[in-house]
C-alpha cells in the first residue's frame, strides 16, 4: 500500500552494515464469544462462565505467547479489557501486557480491543472507522491501532518501525443484507486506507464472517477496484468456497464444536471466518517487516476436523490441555501469525543506493520498459517475482541503455521488480500490473 515511498525508519543507508539478530513478533487474532457479555439470554453463567473462560485464555496464550492480541466480542464496557488484562494475561508471573484504549459502537454490547507486549510495542495513536462512504454508521465500527516497535536507541521514533493494526469484526449472517452490511464495513476501510495514505506494515485481523472469497466484502479487501495498489493480502494465498468445502479444512476456523451448548455456535469445523490480512509491504519486507512463511495457521487446526470437534478425536498439533481449552474458550479458533523485524539500517526493497538510475514506467499493461540513465546495462537481469516468491518471468538485457519486456503473459497483480547487475542487486521496487 504504498503509493510514493513508505517513510517508516531511517534517513541514511549505507551497505556497510553490522546486522544484528531479528526480532519476531507473533500476532493472534481471537473472537473470544460473548467474554464478559451479560446482555445476551442464550450465553449464560452456566454456559459461557467467565471465571473458566479466563483460565482457557490463560491456557492458550501461555502456550503461544503472542506480542500483539486482537480480540472481538468482549463485552462493551471498558472495565472488560481491564479484567482480561488482570486475569489472563499478567498472571503467572507475567506482566508486560498492556491494552489499548476502549471504543465502543454505540448501542452495540460488544467491541473489540488490542493488547500487547509492551516491553516490544507501544501504542502510538488510535482512531476509528465507524462510518459507510455515504456517511451512515457501520453495524461495528473498526479500530485502527498504530503501534510502534520499541527499538534500541530509538530517538523521537524516527528510527523504528510501526504496525497500523486493524481489528473488523463484520456483521455475521449470510442473507443479503448482512452480506451488504459487510461489503460497507470494507469498503470504508479501503477508502479510508486510500484517501488518508496510509502505507506500510498494515494488518487487518478479526471475524469477518465471510463465507466465500467471492464475496463483495473479502474482495474489497484484496481487491480493491478503485485504487490497485491499495490491498491486502492472504499469507497463506488460500481463497476459495471456504464454506462446508472439505478441501479447505485446514484452515477452518469455526466452530470448535459439533453440537452447540446453547452459546457456541455447533456444526464442527466447516468455515473460514478469521483472518489476518497483510499488505504487500509486509509480504515482501519493504519496511523491516517480513511475513515469516509457514507462520500462519488457525492454532489446533490440523486439517482433521471436518464438520468435527477441536478436541477429539486427539489433536495432532496441541496438546489436550490447549485443545480442551479452545474448545471450551469459544466457537472460534484463534489465527495466529509471525513477523520477523529486520535490524535497523538493514535494505528494504526500495532502499538501495543505485535505484535513481534507473526509470521504469510502473503501473503497467503489456510492456515493461526499463531505462539506466547515462550509461548501458553491464550484465544485467531482470526478475518479476509474485507476491508467494515465484519467478513469473526472468529476462536478460542487453548491452544498451533502453530495455522493452513484453509482459502480456503475466497476469495482472502486484509484483516485485528486481534488476541484477554483475549478480548485484540494483533495483527492487513494487511493480503493478494493470
């Protein structure tokens, strides 16, 4: 999402570096069911115990120490966030978990909330979007959260990174309306993105409650028509008919439980409701944030539980004591994901010393046309890389100051430029294809 240039970190490159180890954080998206909700008749103390569900969440994030919780459905009053904190989260012998500030959609019994580690993070601003693109409020509002990452020597945070987290949780349903209740909350979502600027490490996490990747809503998000290089991204590139399709079973979300309890939602797991999305930046490390691959999964989703429990038959990824507590914590499995931090002062992918020499006309159509100014290609090579690493198209240039590639064949999308001279990396850029 990055339109001119990402200014997240740094003012002075060198290629003279002394790389120090990464750091990673790991991101957990969660809707933990009515927590501490007591406007609701069918979730009740006897069903959906708040002193129980604690310990569950206690258990779950102990196993997974996540740096950054993105929680749904926690009963709208601040004092909620406050006691997960108190009772959840810096218990044991921890204490570095620290929340955001509390909103609310009004009239709604619910809301959303962030916590995080702050020994890592701090939170640096916080907005809403509670508004459609006409103007009418959303179902629920979204949160938009920036974090910054709390870097050794960081002076006036100018010399760090910052994750613009936001958390949706879209109005659940499959009848039209709630399908076109979504669509609105995403749209706004983009236009917002789009017409504020917003760039860099952007992530999208929640319940959206979407049944197929078709739909309005989800393409909103990967696709968005208005601005192309406005979007985010699936890590694990797995869209389709999530929706009692078998196929998809290993990334199943909802529910937990064959048969409901009278709160959790039954049925077993047949649905792809939870997501976290990311933009192309964090994809491919343009701003010292890089998705690290095979991180992302729903946490006791082995693929083995089709239409089925958690927690039996045995879980293949947890142990019984973690899937005994998702399947009692909620009718959702959280999604978790890691990011690695590259050190500061490393090369992001616009940042290399050597790239004004070289214009490229961006976005294009069917032809692709490279010029070095003032001098020819020495050795050259040029890669068009999809956003899953894949080479789409190698090409050697020739020994002038002009170079054309037909690009016809690749299709449309976002990709990486990448320019080798003598096997040295001269220019990596965001390349859209129109």
């Amino acid at each position: 999402m990055r339109k001119i240039f990402s200014l997240v970190f740094i003012s002075v490159l060198s290629f003279n570096f002394v790389y120090a180890q990464q750091d990673t954080v790991k991101i957990m998206s969660y809707n933990l069911l009515n927590y501490r909700n007591y406007n609701t008749t069918f979730c009740t103390n006897n069903n959906n115990n708040v002193a129980l569900k604690e310990g569950y969440l206690t258990t779950i994030i102990a196993d997974q120490n996540p740096d950054i919780l993105i929680c749904n459905e926690i009963g709208a009053d601040f004092i909620n966030g406050i006691r997960l904190v108190q009772n959840s989260l810096n218990v044991n012998g921890v204490s570095h978990w620290a929340q955001a500030n509390y909103s609310v959609t009004p009239g709604s019994s619910l809301t959303n909330m962030l916590f995080f580690n702050s020994t890592k993070f701090g939170l640096l601003s916080q907005t809403v979007i509670d508004k459609d693109t006409s103007n009418i409020n959303l179902v629920r509002l979204i949160d938009v959260y920036t974090l910054y990452f709390k870097e050794a020597n960081m002076t006036n945070f100018t010399d760090t990174v910052f994750f613009t987290v936001m958390a949706a949780h879209l109005k659940a349903g499959n009848s039209a309306p709630d399908i076109t209740e979504r669509a609105k909350a995403t749209t706004a979502v983009m236009t917002y993105l789009d017409q504020n600027n917003i760039q860099g490490n952007i992530f999208i996490a929640g319940d959206f409650n979407v049944y197929t990747g078709n739909e309005p809503a989800f393409q909103d998000l990967i696709n968005y028509a208005p601005n192309p290089t406005v979007r985010f991204f699936d890590p694990i590139n797995t869209i389709g008919s999530w929706n009692n399709n078998g196929s998809f079973s290993f990334a199943h979300t909802q529910s937990v439980r064959s048969s409901s309890n009278g709160c959790a939602s039954g049925g077993g797991m047949d649905d792809r409701f939870d997501f976290i999305l990311v933009s192309d930046e964090v994809l491919n490390n343009v701003n010292r944030v890089n998705y690290v691959p095979n991180s992302y999964k729903a946490l006791g989703q082995d693929g083995l539980r089709f239409n089925g429990n958690v927690n039996f038959p045995a879980n293949t990824l947890v142990s019984s004591t973690v899937a005994d507590a998702l399947y009692n914590m909620s009718d959702h499995l959280p999604v978790i994901a890691s990011f690695a931090i590259s050190p500061s002062g490393s090369v992001s992918v616009t940042e290399n010393v050597k790239s004004s020499n070289y214009m490229v006309n961006n976005p294009i159509r069917d032809m692709l046309m490279i010029q070095k100014i003032g001098e020819n290609f020495n050795k050259a090579e040029l890669q068009i890389i999809d956003l899953n690493g894949r080479i789409a198209l190698k090409h050697g240039i020739a020994n002038s100051s002009i170079e054309r590639v037909k690009t016809s064949e690749i299709k449309r999308g976002t990709y990486i430029l990448r320019i080798f001279e003598e096997d040295v990396l001269v220019k990596n850029e965001k390349l859209i294809l129109i």
